[in-house]
C-alpha cells in the first residue's frame, strides 16, 4: 500500500500565523488517519490559518475530504480558515463534483493562498 | 637373655604394628571425614540446586498461571515487569517496548520519575543497542565504565545510583517486542540467578506471543462482524427488485466490496404517475456508513412523496439531516423523477457523480452535470442557492445511468481507473440493449477490467431505458 507524506510549514505573516501543511501521496483509509493527527494537533494547539499544500496528492478519498469540511467548520468560528493550494486536475475534479469548491477556497499558488489570509 | 629379649623384641613389633594401624586407621577416618564433609557439601549443593529448582518451578508455575489469565497486553506487561521486580533485591527496574523503530519505557518500579521521561532508545541505541545485538540475556557489571553504554546519558539516568544491570530481551516471533532492565549493585546476584531471570523471560515471551495471537483473533473477529452487520444494514436498505413502470425498464444492482462502502439506491413513489430515482454515496464505510444512509433514507422516503421537485427534495432532505450528521460526514446523491405518464425527466444532484443520458435517436450521450453540493457540508442557506434542477423529455429508446464511484474508480491490476470514458463507451455502444443486459455488460466490463484487482468500494448502478 502506497503511503502518504505529510509536514508542515510555518508562516509568519506578521499579523498572523499560518501553517502550511503539505500532503503528498494516497489519502486513503489508512493514511488519513495521520491527516487528521496533524490538523488536529494544529487547531488544539490555536493554529485556526491552515492552507494545505496538494501538490503531489495522487488520491483523496471521502473520509479525508470529510475531515477539512470538520477542520472547517472548527475553525471558522475562531476566525481562521482551511484553504487548498495546488491541486492536481484529478482532485480538482473531485472537489467541483461534490461542490467543495463553493465552501472551501481554492488558490493555484501557496503565495497566493498566504497573501489571502493577510 | 634371649628368653627376657624375645618378648621385647616381640613387644617393639607389636607396637610399631599397633602406631601402623593407628596411622592408616587415622587416615581412613579422616578422608572418611572429609568424604562425609564432601557428601555432606554435596548433599548442601543439591538441596541449594533443589530449592533454587523449587523456586524456580514454583515462580514459573505462578507465572504461567498469572500471566495466562491476564486480558489486557497492558496489565500483562505490567504482571511480567512484577514477576521480575519480585525477584530483584533492590525492587528496581523497567520494561521497554518497541514502538516503530523505538524502545520506549512504558513501566518501571524505582526509576526516577524525570528518567522515565527521558527513556526513549533508538535501535542502536545504548544498553537497548547492546542487548539488541547480543539477541541474550546481558549482564553489565559496571555501567560507568562500559565503553559503549558510559556514553549514553539516558541509561545512567535511568540506572540512577546502582552500576550494575541486567538486560532481558522479550522476543516474539524472532523479533525483540520488548527488554527488561533490572538494576542492583552487585553482578554476582545476577550472575546466580541468570537461569532463572532467563526462565522468567521465555515465560513472558510465550505469555506476549499468546496475548497477540488472541487480540488479532478477538479484533479479526470484531472486524468480522461489522462487516457482516454493514452488510445486513445495507442489504435492509436496498430495493428488494425491480418497479414493473408503463413505457419504461427499470434495473438496479449493488455490488459491494468487501469492506461494504456507504453506497444506496431506492425507488421511491412520488404520486401514481412518478417514481423517484435515487442513488447515493456517503463518505467513510462500514457501519457508520451505514447508519447515515438509514438516517438518508429514512429522510428522504418522507420527504418525497408529493414533491415534484428534486431540488427542493434534497434541501429538505440536507436541512433535516445536516444538523445530526457528525462534521466531516457527507453524503453524495442524485435525485430523480421520471413522469411515466407525460415521460419527463427532472433531476438535481446534490454532489454525485453525473448521471449519463443516452439519446438513442441522435445516438448521443449527455453528462447531467448541473450544480449542487453533498449534503451535509452546509446548514441550508448556501446549498439551496447553489443547487440547480432541470427537465428532459425521454423518447422511446433514451438510456439513464445513475453510478457510483465505485463503477468509474474501480481499479485494475495495474492501478488504472476504469473511468467514466469507458462507461459512457459501454452505454453508446450498447445503444440497442434493454436496462437489464446493459447493466449486465455495464457490470461484466468493471469486473473484467479490474480483473484480479481488489475492490475497494461498492459497485452500484441504476439502468432505465424508455421502451
């Protein structure tokens, strides 16, 4: 079973903190798991800027994609967000068919995404 | 003369024959003394070896039955630390457990609290690197002064004031699951007991191997039966057969995987001359997939009936359901309703997968893409603004396919997805088929691409061909 890779990076925009947590691979329902891990351990620590970087996701099933719809709604209300960058067409495809792309924001670039939390 | 000299001379002899015995008499009796004091010593020796087998025996038997009656791995781990505990003069000790590539101290008796902390040992690591290269019970006399472990700080942290250790390693299935430290301050203690420590240790080894072997049982066993309970849930759920419909064939299967994935289809009747259509994913699988899809069911079965239009059905449905769905749980489905009297069709899809409508007459297909999110990513407001609904009108020989995932994402061998290209190819080119052999062909072309691949989801389709 291919696995999946995840770390994450620190922003300092000056007025806020943004983690930026890379994933490559397969999310799949062995991996995401270690996804949920790491974005939890963010949020309960007060980490509410999160922009996960997709590039070089191979798959996302439905769990994994359940799991930012939670990270979502958890730190909305905190003033934060969960944004995605680079995303594969395939994913892409994905995320319009089921509609995520109307409740999550979609950026082509990481400095795109940051800029936006600004 | 000679007469008064006969008797000396007999005398002397006599006496000197008498001091001869006297000597070997002497001797006989003290090397019988010492072959006493030998066998005495030996007969010392065998009692000690007797009691040492007694106890031995005795701790093994109370080991065997205490640590077979453990049900957790943790409180047998625990017993195996006391049972050695028990036997070490100075109480003190600890047990490592292999984490990934780890040996981490999960229990200790006498070890520093700030130690325990630190007591985290790569591989190669110290006292664990030593044992862990010898494959044996390992006695070092002087920890302080062996070149290799003087080096780590954690061992002497956790060695504290004593100098001397022993290290058991606990190995099950030829490999170290565990180690045993036992600390004091003289090695000949050890050194004594080793057949005994080394005794407790296989003890602990088979208890460890036993205790794994039953929690893969006991989980197989659980695992086992949710599978069959997601199967009995999914099965309840699922139309018993096929609607016998004026002017239209109708068919619909489910294919499910091993690990039965959240998918559903139904037929549900709207008025006397509408059926709706429905088929649906929600995310995740087994039992709590299931149990939304009953919820979905449920829901739905009681908000279509009357309504004739599919948007406002899976508003409805998304607002009733969002407010009890766990966050992260979403569910996919696309909705129609077919008038079997005027032959429309209207539908909206709430995040599924398109449908694909096959026009025979054009001899075209067209993907039933219109706007919508799953349900349950939110609370009503920006799903029913976003949600879009339209109406087709069918002629004699029009094809709808409503799939799930499982049809285009099944994968073959080679990791390839059979995709939604070849299911559209397979409905044009079996333009002419009636509903059930196509879903047949549908069916037999996923199973044969995906060949000896695994399946990892449901397979689900609904086929209607207007006759």
């Amino acid at each position: 079973m291919i696995g999946c890779e995840i770390s994450t990076r620190t922003f300092d925009l000056g007025t806020r903190i943004v983690q930026v947590v890379d994933v490559s691979g397969f999310l799949d329902a062995h991996t995401s798991s270690q996804l949920e891990n790491t974005l939890n351990s963010l949020v309960e620590a007060g980490d509410y800027n999160l922009i996960l970087d997709l590039k070089g996701l191979d798959y996302i099933n439905s769990a994994s994609l359940g799991l930012l719809m939670g990270i979502a709604k958890r730190v909305r209300p905190q003033g934060g967000d969960i944004r995605l960058v680079n995303l594969s067409e395939k994913i892409n495809k994905i995320i319009s068919v089921l509609g995520f792309s109307k409740v999550l924001k979609l950026f082509d670039q990481t400095k795109e995404a940051l800029t936006s939390f600004k | 003369m000679d007469l008064v000299r006969e008797p000396l001379v007999l005398g002397g002899v006599f006496l000197l024959l008498l001091i001869f015995l006297t000597v070997i008499f002497t001797a006989r009796v003290v090397r019988g003394r010492k072959e006493i004091n030998r066998l005495n010593d030996n007969a010392e020796a065998l009692r000690g070896s007797l009691s040492l087998a007694e106890a031995e025996l005795n701790l093994l038997n109370e080991a065997v039955r205490d640590l077979s009656c453990v049900v957790t791995k943790k409180d047998l781990l625990v017993l195996i630390l006391k049972k050695f505990i028990k036997q070490t003069p100075s109480r003190k000790g600890c047990l490592l457990v292999k984490e990934g590539d780890n040996f981490i101290c999960k229990l200790a008796s006498g070890i520093d609290k700030k130690a325990l902390r630190e007591a985290r040992f790569k591989s190669g690591e110290g006292l664990v690197g030593e044992v862990l290269r010898n494959l044996a019970p390992t006695i070092i006399k002087d920890i302080r002064v062996h070149e290799r472990i003087k080096t780590s700080p954690k061992d002497s942290l956790l060695a504290g004031e004593t100098k001397t250790v022993l290290s058991l390693p606990l190995l099950v299935g030829g490999k170290v699951e565990g180690i045993v430290n036992l600390y004091g301050e003289e090695a000949s203690h050890f050194e004594t007991n080793l057949r005994l420590y080394s005794t407790l240790a296989s003890q602990a080894q088979i208890s460890i191997q036993n205790a794994n072997f039953y929690l893969q049982m006991a989980e197989k066993q659980r695992m086992q039966r949710e599978l069959e309970i997601a199967r009995d849930i999914q099965r309840l759920l699922l139309p018993d057969g096929s609607p016998q419909l004026p002017g239209f064939d109708i068919v619909g299967s489910n294919i499910s995987a091993e690990e039965v994935g959240g998918d559903y289809y139904d037929y549900i009747p709207v008025s006397a001359q509408e059926l709706g259509l429905v088929i649906g994913d929600v995310s995740g699988k087994g039992v709590p997939a299931g149990l939304v899809m009953t919820m979905v069911r449920t829901i739905l079965r009681s908000e279509a009936p009357g309504e004739r239009s599919p948007k406002e059905v899976l508003a409805r449905v998304n607002r009733l359901l969002y407010p009890d769905l766990k966050p992260g749980t979403f569910i996919t489905l696309f909705y129609a309703i077919l008038n079997t009297e005027n032959r429309s069709l209207a539908w909206a899809r709430a995040g599924h997968d398109p449908a694909i409508l096959y026009h025979q007459a054009k001899g075209e297909h067209e993907l039933l893409r219109d706007e919508g999110m799953a349900l349950g990513m939110d609370s009503g407001e920006m799903f029913s603004q976003i949600i879009e609904e339209s109406t087709v009108q069918l002629n004699s020989g029009d094809a709808l396919i409503l799939y799930t995932d499982g049809v285009t994402e099944a994968m073959n061998p080679k990791e390839e997805e059979f995709g939604l290209e070849r299911l559209v190819e397979t409905v044009v080119e079996n333009g002419e088929v009636a509903a059930e052999p196509l879903m047949k062909r549908i069916t037999e072309k996923v199973t044969k691409f995906a060949g000896s691949a695994k399946q990892h989801d449901d397979i689900t389709l609904i086929v209607l061909r207007a006759k």
